[in-house]
C-alpha cells in the first residue's frame, strides 16, 4: 500500500470502527487528553441557551423546532443550556433535542448526564426532523479531516504520509493543480500550505440549506482563522501536542478550521465570524460571573475568576477561538453580534 492523504489517515486514526481514537477513548476533561469550554465553565453553555432561547423568541417562538448539538461530547454543554433555558416560557417544550454522534461510549456517556430530558441521538444531520433549526457545534469542526497542500514554483504538492523503515513519515506527493484550490494562487507564495475540509464543506453546506429553508440558527465555535496559509495540523495526548505519527489512534488529531471557508460553504444562509471572547463579553459573561461569584469564595472564587478569563482573554482562548453564526437570509442578527 502506498502513501495515504493527511485526510485518509486523519479518518482511519479518529474514526476506525475497531481502533478509531473517538471510538475507544474518553478524551475530555482532566483525565482525558483536552478540555473544552463547557468543562470549564458552566456559563459558556449558559450564555449559550440563552442566546438560542432570545433569538427563537425574536424569530416569532417556532413551534415545534430542532434543538440540536453536533460532537456534544460528555453533554455537559447540552445540560447547561437546557438548566438556563427551563424559564424560558415554551422554549423546552417546543424543543425536539437532536445529539449527533457516531460514538457508542459517548452516547452512553451523554445518556448518563442527560437522562432527564427526552433525546434522540442521530448519526448525522441528515436524520433530524424538517423543523426551524437550533444547533450548536463546539470543537467539532477542527477533528474533521483536512488535506494539505504547499505551493511550489510551478504548482502544488500535497501532504501525504507514508512508511520508511517500519516508521510513518510525512512526505510530498507530485504536483498537481487541484480545482478544490482555485483562486488560491493569487494570494499565496512558494512554501505557503492551503489547508481544505471536505467534510467539513459538505457539513455547513448542509446546515446552511437546513437554516435557510426552515430558520433557525446555528452556532458554531472552534478554534481557527479567516483563511489561512499555514501548517495547523496537530496532536494532543495528556494534554500536551505530540508526534501525530506516534502510536495512530492514542491521540486527538485536529487542525485549525478555516472559518471563511465554512461562511462560504453554508450559503445561500448567512454567517457573522467574531471572536469568542468578544462575543461572551457581549452575551453578558461578565454580569454571570458576578452572580455566580457570590456564592464562591477561597479557592473556587479564584478558579471561577480564572475560567472567566481563559474564555475570554487574547492570551486564552478569547482570540484564538472564533464563534460563526448562521441565520436565514433576512432574518435577525444572533445575539452577541448586535
């Protein structure tokens, strides 16, 4: 067998049925390789009901409509926002909760941590019901596949990986001049890397058809950049980036998330990028940590105050991580982005 693509061996490392990384690992939290938001603090996914709850009482209350999460992880998001929504008058009654996830153990996990709430689990998008659309995606763009490629002098070269010696190695396939990259050329320079997501193109697309056609919206939060041109694939274990060719299926492999990419991809729906930090400060953050600090002192006062800052500050995940909001054409602007 030959050199695979980075996208090849990104699928089969994450995805394999038998050996897959999300199939037999439990990667969140303190114990697993890497924490997300919701875990470390309970106002992310608060600010976040919040904002769904506002924006379908500003499209008119839609009853019945999709309430869904794609990637929920633990399910600790989802068991945030629906704890700030139940005041919400009807919003949980008209809500039919969609979790997307392909992951045996992490159902059983997000069962467990939901079981309250009446749910159904979907393998995709494809399977939820035709209703106005709610959905959140947190870090899960970022583990979808990516191909890679780097100019050259005379055209581009793809990143392919491939045995040399019993070991995995990076290497360049030949040139060739994909369509996927058209339009690139003008704005690159030899040595630059154009990073595409297939899967993840075809994802917003289906989003963006959903929303458009039926309303809603959709927020999804990643880390990653307006375009790009450099190397941002990586691997994390224990918390901490190793080799990505070190022990296949033992690590999270993701790369950043072209978010213009994703705007481009969900038309003809509508999508607004802001930075994450800002976009908290906006939805009010800052009044919730108030509240919540009231009743915190010694150590947890200053864990409370320390996850607030990491959300929002430029040297947390503030500016690094992007919030990508799709809404109808026509339609109200999200919270946050006012």
């Amino acid at each position: 067998m030959g050199p695979i693509a980075l996208s090849d061996y990104m699928a089969q490392c994450l995805l394999d049925p038998e050996f897959g990384y999300y199939i037999n690992k439990n990667p969140f939290g303190g114990q697993g390789d890497f924490i997300t938001a919701p875990e470390i603090s309970q106002m992310f996914g608060e600010l976040i009901g919040l904002g769904l709850a506002q924006y379908w009482l500003d499209i008119g209350a839609p009853d019945p409509f999709v309430l869904a999460e794609l990637g929920p992880g633990t399910g600790t998001l989802m068991s945030d926002l629906l704890r700030a929504t139940k005041l919400v008058p009807g919003f949980q009654q008209a809500a039919r909760i969609s979790l997307i996830e392909a992951a045996p153990a992490m159902r059983a996990r997000q069962k467990a941590q939901l079981h309250a709430y009446d749910i159904a689990w979907h393998a995709d998008l494809s399977q939820i019901e035709d209703y106005p659309l709610f959905l959140v995606a947190n870090e899960f763009f970022d583990a979808l596949p990516i191909r890679q490629f780097m100019r050259t002098l005379s055209g581009w070269s793809e990143t392919m990986i491939g045995l040399q010696e019993g070991d995995l190695i990076f290497g360049r396939g030949p040139q060739c001049p994909p369509a996927l990259l058209t339009g690139k050329w003008d704005i690159t320079a030899p040595d630059d890397i154009i990073e595409t997501s297939a899967a993840s193109a075809a994802i917003a697309q289906e989003i963006g058809l959903k929303i458009s056609k039926r309303g809603g919206l959709a927020l999804i939060i990643d880390y990653g950049d307006i375009g790009g041109k450099n190397d941002t694939f990586q691997a994390m274990q224990n918390h901490t980036y190793v080799d990505a060719l070190q022990n296949p299926g033992q690590a999270d492999l993701t790369a950043h998330v072209d978010f213009a990419a994703l705007v481009a991809a969900s038309q003809p729906a509508v999508g607004f990028v802001m930075q994450q930090g800002t976009w908290l400060l906006s939805l009010g953050i800052e009044a919730r940590a108030q509240r919540l600090a009231q009743n915190l002192k010694g150590a947890g006062l200053k864990n409370h105050w320390a996850a607030m800052k990491r959300l929002t500050e430029p040297t947390g995940m503030g500016n690094l991580f992007k919030v990508l909001a799709l809404t109808a054409p026509k339609a109200p602007l999200a919270p946050g982005f006012v």
